[in-house]
C-alpha cells in the first residue's frame, strides 16, 4: 500500500499485480472451432476469478478482461494464458497503471496512478519495481512535490532531483530513497543553499553552505554569509572558512557548528587575531586581546562614503607582487595614492559593468546588480582590449584567482586588486614603469587605467551585452550553455579551447552545408590576435564562458540566416544562382583535402591536426590538409549572405542584393536562438555524456 513516513517522504510500496492463480475453468460460454475455444468468450474459473476476451488454440491469446475475485482487473494483452504486452491494472481502491506488462508484472514503461493518496509515477519499470528513470510526484495532480530520476529496486538510487512542496529542491546523487554522494540542495524559504557531499540523507564530507540575506541600497557587499569546509552528520565540523556579510572572515578548526581548535579571524577593519577558539569563541582572555589582535594596512573609507554609518572597508592584499627588498609600507601608499587620482573613474566603470543584465548571475548567488559578477569582469577586459596586450581571459583568471565560474561576485575592493595583479603582471616589464621615484605596482596601475581603461572601457564589443534585450533572449538558454561549457571542459582536461568547441559544433551537424567549416573557423578567429600572427591559425587557445556565448551567438546567426538564405532560394529561383555562386566561391578558398570540411562524419580530419603540425611555429595548428590556413584565405561569403535573407530588400534582375549589413536590431535573435540551440543543446548534451 501506499503511505507518507514521516521522516522520509516517499512510497514505500505500490499495489501489487497477482498472478493468474489455478487457472482450472468452470464454465466457458463463446466461439469454438474443432471443439476448442478460439475467438471471443467468457471463462469462469474455480476460484473465482473471470475473463471476457480472446482465446487461440484453447488458451486466453490476444485482448481481454481478467477480474480477480477481489476486485483486481486487468485489461490488455495476453499471450498463451500469460499477461504480456501493453495493459491496464485497475485496484479496488481506485489505483491504476498503464503500461508494458511482462508475464504479469510491470516491466518496461509505465504509469501507477493513486489518486487516493495523490501519487503517481512515470517512468520504467523491471520485475513489477520502479527500475531506471522514472518521475514520482507525490501531490498528483498539482505536481508541485515530485521526484525526477534514477531508480533500483523500487528505490531512489542514482541521479534525481526532488522538488519539495515547500519549494525546497534537491539535485544530485541518492542512494536508498536518501540524499548520497555530490549534490545541490536549495532551502527557499530560509534562502540557503548547499553544495556538496552528502551521506544518508544530511552534509557530510567537503561542501559550501551560503545563506543569502536582503539587500540594502547603500551596501557594496552581496550580502550573503557561506562556509566552504568540512561537514560531520549535518554540521560543520573540521577544517573551513566561513566569509560573514560584513566582509569578516574565519579560517581555521569548526565542532559541532562552532569555532574550535586553532583558527584566524578577519575582522572587517583588517586586523586579524591567530589563535585558539573554544565553543565559538576566542580563547583569549579580553585583556590580553589587544596584543593578540595584529593590524593590516587596509586602505580605510578612502573608496567609501565618509561620513556615513555605512562606510565601508577596502582592504587589498598586494604583499605577494612587492619584493622582499621593497619597502612594502611605501610601495602600499602609492597604490592607495593611484586610487585616489583614479577613483571617480573606477567607481564609474564598475557601477556600468555591474548594471549590466546577467541572466546566470541573476539565476545564481549574485541577488545585487550593485555586484559586478565575473561575467562583467570579463566583458570589461575583453572591452580593454586585454588579448591584444597578449593576455588571454582565461589568463587573466588564473592570474586573478584561479577561478572560472561566471556568477562569482566582485565587491569594489577585490575588484581593484583583480587590477592591480594584471596591471603588474601585464607591464611590469615595461620601461616607462621603471621609475625610482614611484612604485612599480603605483606605474603599472596608473599605465593600464590610462591607456587600457579609460580610452576603451564602455564599447560592449560582442553581441551578449551590446545586443538589445539579448539576456531577455538567450536567458531560458543560458544555464543550459553553462552545463555544456562544464562538460566540455570536463572532457578537455579542465579547459575549453576553440578547437574542441569547433569539433563540438561539427559533432552537432551544425558545421556543413549552413555554416562552412571556413566560416565558423571565421568566428572563432575574429578580433583575436592571439590566435595567430597572421600567417598560421591556432585553435588551441582556451576560452573562457563569455567567449563560448559570443561564439555559439555568432555561429547561431550565420547559420540559422544562411539556412533561411537557401531555403528562400529554393522557393525564389532567381536567387538560386547567387547562392550557388557564393558557395562556390567559397569552396575555391577551402584547403585541398580528399575529403572536404562538412562532407563526412569524421570531425578530427577537417579541423585536426595535419601532419604538418609539428612544424607550426608557437604551437599554431594547421586547420586541414597539409598547409597552414591563413587568415586572409578564409572565406567570409556565407557571412555575407545572411544580410541577403534577413532584409526586407527585393531582389534585382540578377537575382542579387544591394543590402548593406543590417543592424543587430534587424535580426529575429528570438527566432534564432531558438531554432539554434533546439538542434545544438540536445546533440551536445547527448555527445558530451557519450564521450565522458
């Protein structure tokens, strides 16, 4: 029978089918042939029980009704006296299930409904027991409380997620209807989140927990408290660092949810006591408390509001880019004195960059437009023109802190020092930086704001921010490109180069007839110096998820218009002849190879590696065949073609367009990504999990 415990919300078991019992007739009324029941009859049997349907060679073969004695119907398929095929269970109590049925159980895909209890699943079945993938909703038929994903042997077990009635959700791994191994879960009404490992049902291993708070307008901070550590049955306990809203921090020793052991606290000011805790508390009598505490030198209200209850601190650590032979206190003065000639300019540009639109911000931790995220880091860097400078975006990641992930935030101070750190990195080196009078830290900042920044920042290159409405478009879409970008670079060895991103389009079957292996090699070399010198093209850059977008937004328009181009063609003859040309012309710039791009199956002989490779200076690649494609021979035609389908502009008699190239306005982005990322994210899912 169905039942709630109260522990654990889930179905302990379901209806069970019966079996066919002694099946000994006591009396047949129906069709016979050579005195042995074949067509259409009603049976009763001994004990009871009655079927009305058809019989083959004396044996119930075909459709029909069985009813058990009890109430229990079934009504489907049989085969020589035995349930199989697809058929309908009706319980006495009003539960029922449709599906496939094997010797009399439930096996292979089906629904058990109960509407009496309000739940019902979907999914797959093996030897009467949920098995495999299947849907569990538990408050049928709102379908608010559910449960999406594996099962063995009528339990939880695998990959699923559980959507609670409360709006609590959990995704991840389980094990025996419990929450085991790596997963997500989201507390909403609470606005906690965890991520992490799990063991029978509760935190346990390595995890981060972020408790989210309101937002106030005059706050630079996301306002959110997390802890990244160790976790015991449920709490912290071990090693972990738990980040307070304030911006003070503690690293060290947790038990039983509370500091204890040895540990470091960062107060919000800067100063910092190292010590032992005890039942969350510092052990440290309270008039020896000021000798413990140390100061920082933290750069004060400079970059606050002076004056106000809400002045905030920006402290920055530079200490690992000045040298020992230095003095670090001078060498910190000067950087606080470029702040203070460049701050109104600073303030301005993180206040345009973090009001841009993030959908995946949005959708994540970030709950404050006041926070610049990632994704705008990047998209101001790619503004400044920092690949032209040699630095790539992922570089500049790793230089900053090694991290990848587009929704992490950036408050005013880490902001500054992101800059600081590539400023050094970038111009450290450079002669004008060299002065004795000035720090060199002071020089190379003052350089990158002056020449990079200021001149640059604000020109939204690309089409992810520059494009009106585009997070509005690409938004249902967005997360979905995050799982493939994490995939792929999963399959890459932790990295996503534009090589394995054009060998993932091809494996979509979106690199041939629409968009040219030229064409698309085209988009992943556009505006980036660091993918050649001009002489030779190298596809073993690694992008970082901005790039991915922009090169997956790109490709969807040319695409999606060249397709509509030669369709439009096909209806209007007098065009035919353009494309043709266009595509011909095309090909006359494609490498001579024994099979073409786009005209097999095997993605690694159109843009892999040639047997030239070994030659390619600097490590940059040969596209296909035996010579090095330069960049000047790649074909931009089917670029130009879209403007030709997308205008409003009649043809003249030639069957050719006047249309200059339209305004990102022009274009249906909906419509596209739409008919883009239909065919692109299933494929990519589907190959990514096949090839991990």
């Amino acid at each position: 029978m169905l039942y709630n415990r109260s522990s654990i919300t889930f179905v302990e078991n379901i209806e069970n089918e019966h079996s066919l019992g002694n099946i000994i007739m006591k009396h047949y009324s129906g069709t016979r042939v050579n005195n042995s029941m074949d067509g259409r009859g009603i049976a009763e049997f001994v004990e009871g029980h009655t079927y009305a349907g058809d019989f083959h060679n004396g044996l119930m073969h075909g459709r029909g009704r069985y009813t058990w004695k009890d109430g229990l119907v079934y009504e489907g398929e049989f085969s020589s006296n035995h349930l199989c095929g697809l058929g309908t269970y009706t319980w006495p109590d009003g539960s029922t299930y449709t599906g496939d049925v094997k010797d009399g159980v439930r096996d292979g895909y089906g629904t058990f409904d109960c509407p009496a209890a309000g739940v019902k699943y979907t999914g797959q079945w093996a030897n009467g027991k949920r098995h495999g993938k299947g849907r569990l909703v538990y408050d049928s038929p709102v379908g608010e409380s559910y449960y999406d994903g594996e099962w063995l042997d009528d339990q939880q077990t695998g990959w699923g997620q559980r959507c609670y009635k409360s709006g609590n959700m959990y995704k991840g791994e389980w094990l025996g209807n419990r929450r085991h191994g790596q997963g997500i879960m989201y507390w909403n009404k609470q606005r906690e989140q965890y991520s992490g490992e799990w063991t029978n049902g509760v935190q346990h291993g390595h995890g981060e927990h972020i408790w989210f708070m309101s937002v106030t307008d005059k706050s630079q901070y996301p306002l959110q408290n997390s802890y990244v550590g160790e976790w015991k049955n449920g709490k912290r306990d071990g090693f972990g660092t738990f980040h307070y809203a304030s911006g003070a921090m503690y690293i060290g020793q947790w038990s039983c949810n509370q500091k204890e052991g040895q540990g470091k606290y960062v107060f919000q000011n800067g100063q910092v006591y190292e010590g032992m805790f005890t039942k969350d508390r510092m052990a440290t009598d309270s008039k020896d408390l000021r000798t413990t505490i140390r100061p920082q030198t933290p750069l004060g209200d400079l970059l606050g509001d002076r004056g106000t209850s809400c002045t905030e601190q920006f402290d920055i650590n530079v200490s690992p880019l000045i040298p020992p032979s230095c003095d670090v206190a001078q060498e910190l003065r000067q950087v606080h004195a470029s702040f203070v000639r460049h701050i109104s300019q600073l303030r301005r540009v993180y206040h345009v960059y973090s009001s841009l639109d993030d959908p995946l911000g949005r959708s994540g931790c970030n709950q404050s437009r006041q926070v610049m995220t990632r994704m705008q880091l990047w998209q101001l860097l790619k503004d400044c023109k920092l690949q032209h400078v040699g630095m790539s975006l992922n570089d500049a990641d790793n230089i900053i802190d090694n991290s990848h992930e587009p929704t992490t935030p950036f408050l005013m101070r880490e902001f500054l020092q992101a800059l600081v750190f590539l400023a050094h990195h970038l111009f450290h080196n450079r002669e004008d930086c060299q002065s004795p009078s000035a720090g060199l830290l002071a020089q190379c900042f003052t350089y990158f704001i002056s020449a990079h920044m200021v001149v640059n920042a604000g020109s939204k290159t690309g089409l992810f921010y520059s494009t009106d409405n585009m997070s509005e478009w690409i938004g249902p879409y967005l997360l979905q490109c995050w799982d493939v970008f994490c995939c792929l670079r999963l399959a890459n060895k932790g990295s996503v180069t534009l090589r394995a991103i054009l060998l993932l389009l091809k494996a979509c079957g979106l690199v041939g007839e629409y968009l040219t292996s030229e064409t698309a090699v085209h988009i992943l070399l556009e505006d980036n110096p660091l993918t050649g010198d001009g002489d030779s093209c190298n596809l073993d850059i690694k992008v970082v998820f901005l790039e991915f977008v922009e090169i997956l937004l790109h490709c969807a328009r040319c695409w999606y218009t060249s397709k509509q181009q030669k369709e439009h063609a096909i209806d209007h003859p007098a065009l035919a002849s353009t494309y043709v040309e266009a595509t011909m012309d095309s090909a006359e710039h494609a490498p001579d190879t024994d099979n073409a791009p786009g005209t097999d199956g095997n993605l690694s002989d159109s843009v892999g590696h040639s047997n030239t490779d070994a030659a390619c200076a600097n490590g940059s690649a040969p596209i296909a065949g035996t010579q090095p494609l330069l960049k000047n021979e790649i074909s931009n035609a089917p670029v130009t073609l879209l403007n030709t389908i997308v205008s409003d502009q009649s043809t003249n008699a030639a069957g050719t367009t006047g249309a200059e190239p339209l305004a990102e306005s022009t274009y249906k982005w909906e419509e596209i990504l739409k008919s883009f990322f239909s065919q692109f994210l299933p494929v990519a899912k589907s190959v990514l999990r096949s090839d991990s």
